[in-house]
C-alpha cells in the first residue's frame, strides 16, 4: 500500500457541482475526481449525505461514506432556505457539470430548474440518475439498488436455483449507473468542446439493470427462453464454474476447444475430450452435470494451489476463490497498487482503494481525502467570491455549517 499523490488529470479544471447522495451518484463523481475533476459535494445542513450514518464504521467514520467520496470537497447547507438556495445557484452556474439523483422534478422544486440554468448557461451539464427514469408509471416512485435487481431479472438469475435466488453481494447496479452517468458526463464533455454547448444526460437504476442482462436478456427477446440461475456455473459454457479438489474449490473457466483438450491432459484423461457427449461446446454444457463428475474425480488427485499454476501456465483462465482478507494478501492484487494510505482530515489513517483506471500507465491518484461534513464549506463560498463577513453571517444564520475539524495531539 503507497501513499497517493495527486496530478493532473484529464479532466482537470473541470468543476462538478455533486448534489447526490448514496451510492450511484456519488460513485459516479468519485470516478470524475479520479479523472482530476474538483467536485464539490454539496450536503444538507441536518447530517449530510445518508450513507455518513450507515455502517460499517471505523470509531466515527462511515466506511460505506469513505469508499465512495474520495477527492470530493464537502459544502455543508440548508437547502430549503432562501439563502442557500441563492448559494446552490450560484455554485451551479459557475460549475462545468450539475449532478443529481433526487427524484425526477426535484430539482426544480429547489429552484434549479435545468432548462432555466440552460437557458442562463448553455454550456452547462446535468447529469440524473432516478430509480426508474423519467417515464411511465413509476416515474416518481423511490427505487434502491435491490429493487433494481429483482425488477431487471437480475436476481432471477443469480441463486443456486429458482426457488432460491439472491442479491448480488454488493449493491451492483448502484455501481453501474455511477459508471454509466459518468459515461454520459465525459461524453457530454467531449461534445462540448466541438458544440460549445451542454446538454443533460440521465439514466436510472433500473435502465442500468436492464443494460447489464446482457446475452440473457437477449436470450428471452429473442427466443422466448426465460433463463434460470445456474448456481456457480456459467449460465452457457462448460467447464466453466467452481470444481472441488482435493482441498478447496477453484474456479475453472474453459472458452474454446482447445482449452478442453489441454484441460483433459492436465487432468489425466486427454481421451476424455474426444468422447462424443463432451466433443463440442454445446454437448458439454448439455451434459453438463455428468462431465463435471467426471473432472471433480480428476480433480480430487490434487490439491486446489497445483492445479491453479498448472492450469495458469498452460493458459487456462483459473483461479481461487477469496475472501477480502486473502484479496488483499494477495500478489497480483498487491501489484496493481490500488490501496493507498491517506490521512483523513482529523488526522486517522485511512487505506482507500482508488479507481479502477490507469493513466499512461499510471493508476489514477486519490487527490484527497473523504471530506468532513462542511469540511470544505469557507473556501467553496470564498471561491463564490463572498467576503469574510458574508461567510460568518450565512454561519451565523444557520445557512451553512463549517466543519469542527479535530487537531492532531502534539508528539
């Protein structure tokens, strides 16, 4: 784990005004600060964004809260006054990028309605993640991440069998329509430079849902095949899915014939491949449950780390199954440098992973650290150009509120 240091990146100079909160917005941004965007979190006066209260916790800090908010600047604000919607306003017209997922019309009901900050800014961009879009019945129903799951068919198909389907295990298509709307941005940003003007761009949990089905949604659509879980196999290829050895399970993934027959060699039985159920793809996922006997009796010879390198060196996509705490022992994972150590601002030890990208072959750097509630609120509204003594009265007034950021003890 390294200590990260900022540089510029891509979007660097690029300003974000972040009115999200949970997850899909909020991730979305952090990926934009990844990308060198400043974005500045904007938070309600009465305890900021929800996920500062969700656990897991680290003494007083949301680890849920610090996995996604890095590189961010926190304005901590009362939005439903009239100053401080004069405040939020102003912050959008200055901003390169709005970014929302309050419900569809919410936005303007705060007063910032985006055709009439387009109208003011035409190069402006806002970005919208709702739960179900801006059309039809449930267009102003709240819709969370496992909502999405269930509506998409994505649990449907995810589960030891049908009577038995599951949540993916991290709030995924949260996830997603953060990478989508961050999609949209960047692409909202490149057309801008030949236009000149901004645009809105949006999506919803359950559009994300629906684009991730990929072949199995397409399945149905086309031949009316409803698909059903396959527990830890893949849903279409064979041998592909987790094995037991002599010891513990290892995730085998076979994608052509050749593979099949390297396979069957490692293993002690190349005649294996020739037989007529297991000749093709095809035969081997429909005698699926049969060959999988067959190559777990093989399998049981050896134990599960011989197998991994054996299989790896001949280019057999293999590998274990982990829990975090072997993830992170892990030397392939330790090698990508995606934990970085940064001190939060009052002063305790943080070990964040960055983003998933890399730069000419740098991965990108965490620029700072998750803000404090109102960590940041007096240089975001000297940046609005307002003097010390507005500052104190929108202080004073209640409009905003300036993190007490504890000082490190002497050594």
């Amino acid at each position: 784990m390294t200590e990260s240091t900022p540089t510029a990146g891509p979007l660097a100079g690029i300003t974000v005004l972040d009115l999200s909160r949970a997850l899909a917005g909020p991730f979305a941004t952090a990926l934009l600060t990844d990308m060198g965007a400043a974005v500045i979190k904007v938070e309600s006066i009465k305890g900021g964004d929800s996920t500062r209260s969700w656990p897991p916790f680290e003494n007083e800090h949301s680890l849920y809260f610090d996995s996604t908010n890095r590189g961010k600047s926190s304005l901590a604000l009362d939005f439903y006054s009239p100053e401080g919607r004069r405040v939020l306003r102003q912050l959008a017209l200055q901003a390169d990028v709005l970014v929302e997922n309050f419900r569809p019309g919410v936005l303007s009901d705060m007063g910032l309605d985006p055709a009439e900050l387009r109208s003011e800014k035409p190069e402006l961009i806002i970005a919208s993640v709702s739960g179900f879009g801006t059309l039809g019945p449930l267009n102003q129903a709240a819709g969370l991440d496992q909502v999405a799951q269930g509506m998409s068919g994505l649990m449907s198909i995810t589960g030891a069998d049908s009577e038995n389907v599951y949540r993916v295990g991290v709030p995924v298509i949260d996830m997603y329509a953060g990478v989508f709307i961050a999609f949209g941005i960047a692409s909202a940003l490149a057309g801008k430079e030949r236009s000149g003007n901004g645009m809105e761009v949006s999506t919803s949990l359950l559009e994300s849902a629906l684009a991730i089905s990929s072949f199995q949604g397409q399945r149905y659509l086309s031949t009316g095949e409803v698909p059903v879980p396959q527990g830890n196999n893949h849903p279409v290829l064979s041998p592909y899915g987790v094995f037991k050895t002599a010891d513990i399970p290892v995730i085998i993934a076979v994608g052509n014939d050749k593979q099949w027959r390297q396979l069957c060699m490692l293993a002690g039985d190349p005649a294996l491949a020739d037989e007529r159920e297991y000749l093709t793809g095809r035969d081997r996922t429909a005698h699926r449950d049969a060959l999988t006997a067959r190559l777990e009796r093989l399998l049981a010879s050896r134990p599960a780390t011989e197998w991994v390198q054996m299989f790896r060196d001949a280019k057999i996509p293999t590998g274990p199954i982990y829990n975090y705490r072997e993830v992170f022992d892990d030397p392939q994972v330790q090698a990508l440098d995606m934990v970085k150590n940064i001190t939060r601002h009052d002063g305790s030890h943080l070990p964040l992973l960055r983003g998933p990208l890399s730069i000419n072959g740098e991965g990108t750097p965490i620029s700072k650290a998750p803000p404090a509630l109102g960590g940041d609120t007096r240089r975001v509204l000297e940046g609005l150009g307002l003097t010390d003594e507005q500052i104190t009265g929108l202080l004073e007034a209640g409009v905003v509120r300036e993190a007490l950021v504890p000082q490190k003890a002497p050594l």
